[in-house]
C-alpha cells in the first residue's frame, strides 16, 4: 500500500502535467494589409499570412489565421501558468519558439 506523502506526489505531479499541457488563447481581428485584403498581417514581421496558417511571435506566442464570418481573426496561443511541487523551480527558454519556450517544472533528483 502507498503512503499518504507517495500519493500525494503523484496527484501533484499529475497535475503539473495537466497545467502544462494547457494553454491561455485570446482572439481578436486580423489587422489587413490593402495589398493582400484576404491574408491576416503580422505587424510585428510586416508579414502577411494565409488563412490557416500559424507562425511564432515574440514573448512564446503562436499566432494562428483564421476565418469567421467572412472575417479573418488571429487566435493567439500563449503558455499558461504552471504550478510546481515543493522543492521544484520553474524553468523557461525565451530563445525557443512556443510552446518548448513554455515554464516547466525542474525538480533536483532526491537522494
């Protein structure tokens, strides 16, 4: 039978699991470029995009074009918070694009 504190482990460590598997996304409409009217613009890359396609902005964003209603949106995709375990920290790359430059947890082996 598992004590108490190993089950408890377990639960924690499932759910840090779960929360990094998840993701916070917010949508809003798609500036236009006058010259290409049917593709979304990123301005931070002065870039424009087909509808479906998906691509990196900074601070670990995927930014995805899509249509409704004969309008284009941009479904912005970001990390969510995560919680760690005691004696864990959060560790996290910005130099990597989403979502390996989301936090996870790093937990020093026990001895």
């Amino acid at each position: 039978m598992f004590s108490m504190r190993h089950q408890i482990g377990q639960f924690l460590g499932l759910m840090t699991v779960i929360t990094i598997a998840s993701a916070s996304v917010a949508v809003g409409p798609s500036p236009v470029n006058p010259d290409f009217p049917l593709d979304c613009w990123s301005q931070s890359q002065q870039k424009n995009f087909p509808e479906g396609a998906s691509w990196a902005e900074p601070n670990c964003l995927q930014v995805t074009c899509t249509g409704y209603q004969n309008q284009l949106y941009l479904l912005y995709t970001s990390c969510s918070r995560i919680g760690v375990p005691p004696g864990c920290k959060t560790i996290q790359d910005m130099t990597l694009p989403y979502p390996a430059c989301c936090p996870r947890p790093s937990c020093s082996p026990k001895l």
